[in-house]
C-alpha cells in the first residue's frame, strides 16, 4: 500500500534495471491475459495524466481512509473534490429516450384496447348515425347494419350415422349385384331361362322367400313359376304360390303328398309342362322335351346351387311324373 498509485517510493531510491531483469515477479506486474495488460496500462496512463499535486493529495487522502494516517483529521473540502473528480463519473440519463419508451408502450396498450371489427359504407347518415349511438351508449359497442342487406337463416346439415339394418342391406345389395354379373356370364337367357329372380339372394346368402312364398333361386320356387307361366300367371297375384299348390309342405320330398290330396294326376310317363319329382333327393324340375330315346330334356334351379341349368335324363332316374294343376 507505500505505492498506492504505482509513482515509486520517493525514498527507496531507483531500482536497478539489472534487478528487476533478474527477478522480474518483485518489481515487474504479471497478468494472466492480454486483457488485464491492457486495463492495467489504461488505468496508468489516467493517472499519469493527471497533475502531479492531485495525485498527491488523492494518495494522502487513501492512505488516511485506510488507517495509515491520522485518524482524527477531517478531509479538506478541497480533498473531497479531488476524491470526487477522481471517481468515475455516471452516465447521464437522457430524458428524450425515457419519454419515447413511455409513448411506445402506451401505443401498444391503446392498440390492444380496439375493438377486433370495423365496419366501413360508403352512406355518410350511417357513420353520422353509428357515431352518435358510440357517444351515447359510453363503454359499450355497437355496429349498425344497412337496410338493404339481406337477411340469411342459418342452416346446418343433418347428422345421421348408418345402422346395422342399413350395413347390412348395402351387404345385400352388392351380393345382388355379383349375382347378376355371375348369371349374365353363365349364358342362362340364351339357354332359355325367364326365372324373374335370378339375381336375388338364395338362402345360403341370407335371402328370403320370393313372391311365391319359396326361396329364391330354390327347385320348388322354380318350377312353382312355370307352372304359372304355363297357366298365364305372370305376376301377383300369382295364380300358384305355397298356400295354393304345396299347402302340406314345401319341400321338394312333400310335393307327392300334396298331388295326391288335390287328386291332380301323377303318372310314370312324362310329358310336356309336367314336374319330374325325384323325392329320394328333395328335389324337382320342369320337363322341357321328350326325346324318341326314352330320356327326357329338364330344366332346373339348385341342381347346382343356385343356377339354372339344363339336363337330359333317362326317363327311368325319375321317380314320378306329376302333371300340371287344374
């Protein structure tokens, strides 16, 4: 602390350059970087560059705050000013800056406070008008609207989710669809088919009776069509449906049975228009042709499942032949 602004003890003498080259941390200040070299040489350089009676008043004036001097002595006023113009000194504040930064922010809370719409018309009554309902109504908002603008309900659309029943109709119609694309590739028409429901669903697929009260596309429900063909019955009321014709049963197997309570003719011989009954298998076909061969030429559904088709059988494989109902 003897030098405490770096100028040298007066009384120590000049120190050798050759001493300090030899021992260069006793009288040589070391840094530990280039930055502190540099503030160090700055802080030199001020106080050189002050008078040399304001150093020494300034160092007198330290040592006197630091215990070394007389504890009871005052500072001179003059000190205090020296020690004063020492320090470094505030930047002042610059009043203009404040001011702007205080307009900024109330800019920004005026322009958060505006309303979120504006409405503009080219009708000066109508901003006349708006005007005075804004200074009458205080602290409240109002918007007023032309009368030729046109009035428009609001509509939404209706909501409705598919139901089961639904699902399952849209099932039923794509099966419908293949149906169809199946039967116009078989060739059937061209064979001679004219079964109006060739499309609809079979009972494997889910289907249900058809207007004669059998299923579709079945060997019963089949031939139950020809035989109203045949007699001129093209559509309902048919002429022959369950209730009428097979009213003991519908099975292909009770077919028999129910010629016989009608007392309609059954016979071993075939001919044209009459049902080939094979009761063995539950099944039965329309007799087409009679061939000079002993074989006949049927007509079917269900033979193969669900498609119509065309055979030529020994009138002997037929278990009976029942003729048409009168």
């Amino acid at each position: 602390m003897d030098d405490l602004f770096g100028f040298g003890n007066p009384e120590s003498g000049v120190t050798s350059s050759t001493d300090a080259t030899a021992h260069p941390s006793a009288g040589t200040p070391q840094y530990g970087s280039r930055r502190e070299a540099r503030d160090a040489a700055s802080r030199r350089r001020a106080k050189l560059s002050r008078p040399a009676a304001d150093r020494r008043a300034v160092r007198v004036a330290a040592r006197e705050i630091e215990g070394r001097g007389p504890a009871s002595r005052k500072l001179r006023r003059n000190e205090l000013a020296l020690m004063r113009a020492a320090a470094p000194k505030a930047q002042p504040k610059n009043p203009l800056r404040a001011l702007a930064t205080m307009t900024i922010v109330g800019g920004l809370f005026a322009v958060a406070g505006l309303p979120a719409y504006a409405v503009s018309t080219a009708d000066p009554t109508l901003v006349s008008s708006s005007a005075k309902q804004s200074a009458l109504a205080v602290g409240s908002q109002s918007i007023v609207v032309s009368a030729d603008a046109t009035v428009t309900a609001a509509t939404r659309d209706g909501y409705r989710a598919t139901t089961q029943a639904e699902l399952a109709e849209m099932t039923k119609d794509q099966l419908r669809a293949q149906n169809n694309a199946d039967y116009l590739l078989s060739g059937a028409r061209e064979m001679g088919d004219d079964y109006p429901w060739p499309y609809e669903l079979s009972s494997r697929q889910g289907g249900g009776l058809s207007p004669l009260n059998y299923y579709f596309r079945e060997c019963v429900d089949f031939v139950a069509w020809r035989l109203n063909r045949d007699q001129g019955s093209y559509s309902a009321p048919y002429k022959w449906v369950w209730s009428t014709l097979t009213p003991t049963g519908g099975n292909a197997s009770q077919w028999e049975y129910a010629w016989e309570q009608h007392g309609w003719p059954i016979s071993d011989t075939p001919i044209v228009g009459s049902v080939a009954w094979f009761g063995w298998s539950n099944h039965v076909a329309y007799v087409k042709a009679i061939n000079g061969d002993g074989t006949v030429l049927v007509e079917e559904y269900n033979y193969v499942p669900g498609i119509y088709t065309q055979r030529t059988i020994p009138i002997s494989s037929v278990e009976k032949f029942l003729y048409p109902p009168s």
